[in-house]
C-alpha cells in the first residue's frame, strides 16, 4: 500500500500523529481505555509493537522528540508487542513519579 494511502487508512482507524521514524517504520498514535499508544511499524495488517504511555500528551511528546534509536523518551508504562512484553526499566514498581519523571 501506499504511504499516503496507508496513512489515511490508518487515520479512519483511529490513529493520529503518524509519521515516519527511521528504523521503526511508521508510528503514530492511538487511544486506548487507561493509555495512549505510541504505535510502531505499522502497515494495513498490524503493528510490530507499542509503548504504553499515562497520557496523549505524553505520548505526543515522546513521538516528537524520538529519533528511533533505543526506546522512546519520557514516562512509558509498557512495552507491548514484539519480540516479547516488559515495563519500563527507568520505573520503580509501576510508578509514574520515580526515575522515568526525574
């Protein structure tokens, strides 16, 4: 499919901000119930993965400033997809407020 093709459909999915990140495809944003994803290497089938952030302004904030190497800045919960699931390691216990916020 093509980019701008893919973007619109996925834009009618739901997701928003999308944009491309070198080495991780295109990304965007989707709100969930308690999260909002950061979505990575997207394509009209499915996702490789997403980092579970506390808020859409988190999120945006992350896609904005990450440039693909590592994991995305800021106050990410989980990570969720390939190869396997795990939480943020910048976290004590889950919480917001600890290493991962300064």
């Amino acid at each position: 499919m093509e980019k701008e093709r893919l973007i619109n459909y996925l834009k009618s999915e739901g997701y928003s901000e999308i944009k491309e990140i070198p080495g991780r495809g295109i990304c965007g944003l989707r709100d969930f119930i308690f999260t909002t994803g950061l979505v990575i290497d997207m394509d009209e089938n499915q996702y490789y993965g997403r980092y579970c952030y506390p808020s859409h302004k988190d999120a945006l904030k992350a896609l904005d400033e990450w440039n693909g190497e590592g994991d995305p800045p800021g106050p990410w919960i989980k990570y969720k997809g390939a190869p396997y699931e795990r939480s943020n390691p910048l976290m004590e216990n889950g919480c917001l407020n600890c290493k991962a916020n300064g």
